[in-house]
C-alpha cells in the first residue's frame, strides 16, 4: 500500500493538469468485476512520465468510468537504465522472466534470436501486458519498453557503443559482483546485460562478442544455470550492489 491506495493503474494518456479522467473499457472491467471498486473508492494512476496520482472514482457505468484526478503523490524520477536482451525460452518461463525483470528494474526488454535458440516465436502483446501488469504491481513509475523479436546479428550492429553490454558466459569471465564494483560508479551508468538460450552461446557467437569493446564476460558461479535464472541473476545482483553504492553515497 503507497499512501494509503491499494490500487495503481497505468494509463496511456497524460494527467499533468487533468481534472476528470475516464478510464478504457477494459479497465473499467478490471475496475468494477476483479477489484470490486465503485464510487469514491481511490486508485493511483500512473503514466510512465507525469509521476503518480491519487483519483477517487466519481462515475461508473456499464463500460465507462470517470475518475477526478486529486493530487500527485510522487513526482517522476530518473530510474537506472538497464537493459535485458535474452535469447526466449517457453512460454510459461518467458512470462515470468518478464514479470520479474520488471520488478528488478529493467528499462528495456530485447527478445533475440541466437545460433542455439529453440523457440522461434513468442507473444510480444502478452509481454507487453506482463510489464504493464508487474509495474502496476510493484510500485514503479515507469513501463519498460519491449522491443520485437531481433536476431543475434543486427543485436550486436544495432548495440549503442557508450552502452556496457554484460555477457553472462557460462565458459568463463569475471565474477559478476567482481565487474560491477571494479568501478564505484558503475552501475549509474548505461548498462545491458545479455543472456544466452539454454546450451548457451555458440562458439562464432562468443568470437564476435569477444572483439566488441564495449562487452565484458561474467560468470556466474560454478553450476549451470537455466536462462531465465541467469536473467533474474544478473539482474539481482546488479540491484543488489546499486543499492549499496547509493547508500555509500548518500
């Protein structure tokens, strides 16, 4: 609970100077039918950008609902970017990656096709929806973007140079937690982490990511992951030692 709301919704349309807000009819379903609200309960909207705000709901009808926009509670903030670019696995274990991704912070989901990678198809919709879903959920004020499914070549031509991409290989690299602190300020910086399919990468693959400049192999540990461990992982981690870092500062 965030200042009291139980209830945040995203919104696709801005708040900053709206007095009155009408909802969409699929959130009015969710609004009415799975959250049970109706007159003058309150929810938290949130766009993305214009910070979050406190509603309370002043008109409910059969697919419509108008709510009056109260105050902001929370301004928008600069959050760390980080990417996530992964190799997909089944659909079960893609959903959850995704969601949990979202909660660690991510900025960027980027699904990538690779020499060893088995699925070939995934639900970008239904990805977006998860994002929507674990953000709503975990009290962030941003919506990570999805990109479209890319292949493994034009992910390495279309890689910003003045972006660190982490590359965990399960053939040997740096201790993970080891790379990050090397430099104090490093994970305030832009950073993508890259995560293999199961079998890992193929060798051709880890030759090319060898002569990038701006990527840096890490290991993981001794055992052998699964992908969506290893993106969860990684993810943990580097929150792990952002948080310290912001506290040393601080």
């Amino acid at each position: 609970m965030k200042n009291g709301i139980e209830t945040r919704l995203y919104v696709n349309s801005s708040l900053n100077g709206v007095e009155i807000f009408s909802l969409k009819q699929k959130q009015v379903h969710y609004l009415k039918n799975v959250l049970r609200l109706g007159l003058g309960d309150e929810v938290a909207l949130f766009n993305g950008y214009d910070g979050e705000w406190r509603a309370k709901i002043i008109k409910v009808a059969r697919q419509s609902a108008d709510l009056c926009i109260v105050e902001q509670t929370r301004e928008q903030s600069d959050e760390p970017d980080v990417w996530l670019a992964f190799a997909p696995i089944k659909r079960n274990r893609i959903n959850f990656t995704v969601q949990k991704a979202t909660e660690l912070g991510v900025m960027l989901l980027w699904p990538v096709i690779t020499h060893r990678t088995i699925v070939n198809r995934i639900n970008i919709k239904r990805m977006r929806s998860n994002v929507i879903e674990a953000s709503e959920q975990s009290n962030r004020l941003t919506i990570p973007k999805v990109c479209e499914l890319d292949n493994f070549n034009n992910l390495i031509d279309s890689w910003p140079i003045d972006r660190a991409m982490i590359v965990a290989n399960e053939t040997g690299g740096t201790p993970i937690a080891e790379m990050i602190s090397m430099d104090v300020d490093f994970s305030m910086k832009k950073v993508g982490f890259l995560i293999g399919p199961e079998g890992g990468f193929a060798k051709l693959e880890l030759e090319l990511l060898s002569k990038l400049p701006f990527a840096k192999h890490v290991s993981l540990g001794k055992r052998l992951l699964c992908a969506d461990t290893s993106a969860l992982a990684v993810l943990a981690i580097w929150q792990a030692l952002l948080f310290c870092s912001l506290n040393r500062h601080n």
